[in-house]
C-alpha cells in the first residue's frame, strides 16, 4: 500500500502593502514521509522542506482548465513546535 499526504503550508511574506501576508504553498509526501507527517504536523508547527517543484493541470468536474504548483517533497525536518497556551512549547 502506497501512503501520499497532502498539505497546505502557510508562510509568511512581505507586501508593501499590507506588511505581512500568508501564502499557502502545497506539499505532497510519500510512503514513510507521508505516515510521519500526518502524525506530527500540526497547525503552528514550524518544519523546513526539500523537494522538488511540480506544476500540475487537469480539468475540473465543470470542464474548467485548473493548475497548480506543489512542491514533492524528499525530506520535511520538523523545528519548533507551536506554543501551548501557558507559552511553552508543546
């Protein structure tokens, strides 16, 4: 059996006019990865990712062309954990 996850991963940027923004980047993970992701990732949790960058299009239920850009990922190193509401990390 095959394990695949996707994610959607929240980082922040820079707009002149707005100051700080999210952008949210989608992330796919195999096999292993993708069991150990889904077990630890959770929502505030910082993690750097290598991988490959990946552009995918389809054709939606409607027949309306879609695309998208992912990144595959080969490695997801877990760093700090969010903080718990007493400011510790948890």
């Amino acid at each position: 059996m095959t394990s695949e996850l996707s994610h959607r991963l929240s980082s922040p940027k820079y707009n002149a006019t707005t100051a700080w923004v999210s952008i949210y980047i989608d992330v796919v993970t195999w096999e292993r990865l993708a069991e150990t992701c889904g077990q630890y990732l959770t929502q505030g949790r910082q993690v750097a990712v290598s991988g490959r960058l990946d552009y995918r299009e389809w054709a939606d239920a409607k027949g309306a062309r879609r695309s998208r850009h992912e990144i595959v990922a080969a490695g997801v190193d877990f760093l700090a954990q969010p903080k718990t509401r007493e400011g510790e990390a948890g």
